[in-house]
C-alpha cells in the first residue's frame, strides 16, 4: 500500500508539471517592435552637472518621440541604440545629447 501511495502521489506531480507547462506555453507571446534605423531621434540637455544634462536629454529625446509617434514609443529604457554624448560648453555648462531609435512593447 505504501507503494502505490508513492507512486500516486508521484504521478500527480508530473500531472501537475504538465497542466503548468500547458499553461505557460500557452501565454501570449511579447516583445519590441522598433521603428527602422532612419527613425533615430536626438534630445538636447543643458547643465553645469554633466548627470543632470544627460537626463534633460533623454527626457527632451522622450518628449519629441511621444509627440511624434504617442506615448507608447517614447521609453527611453526599451530605445535600441541609445547614445548620449556630452560636451563642455561655456560658462561651465555641459550640453548633452540623447539619441535612440524610438521602441515599444507589444503583446502577441
């Protein structure tokens, strides 16, 4: 009887995996669509803290992609190709610029 209480109990657990793989093969897929390589987009920061300006910047770079294609598309994290160069400018500013091509999440 403690056999076959065992293998019972073993038997529900792979019934268990296999009900769980199921179900997560079954989930939608997900990924980035981007927009081609000619739709890269720049945003300018200006700043005596170099961090700060380089912030600015990606933000100003958020701030004309949602303008120009919606909000969706306007995550600096998801961007491919992301740049951000600095250079001093007078008086001790720092001006810096973002530049990305604009991507966003779809659900399959």
């Amino acid at each position: 009887m403690r056999n076959l209480t065992r293998s019972a109990g073993v038997a529900g657990l792979f019934a268990a995996a296999a009900i769980a793989a199921t179900a997560l093969g079954a989930a939608p897929a997900s990924a980035y669509q981007c927009k081609n390589s000619h739709h890269y987009q720049s945003g300018a920061g200006n700043h005596p803290q170099v961090a700060v300006a380089q912030m600015i910047a990606k933000k100003s770079w958020a701030g004309k992609i949602k303008s120009e294609y919606g909000l969706p598309w306007s995550v600096w994290d998801i961007a491919k190709g992301k740049q951000v160069s600095c250079t001093p400018a007078g008086g001790g500013m720092t001006i810096c610029v973002a530049r990305a091509r604009p991507c966003k999440y779809v659900a399959g």
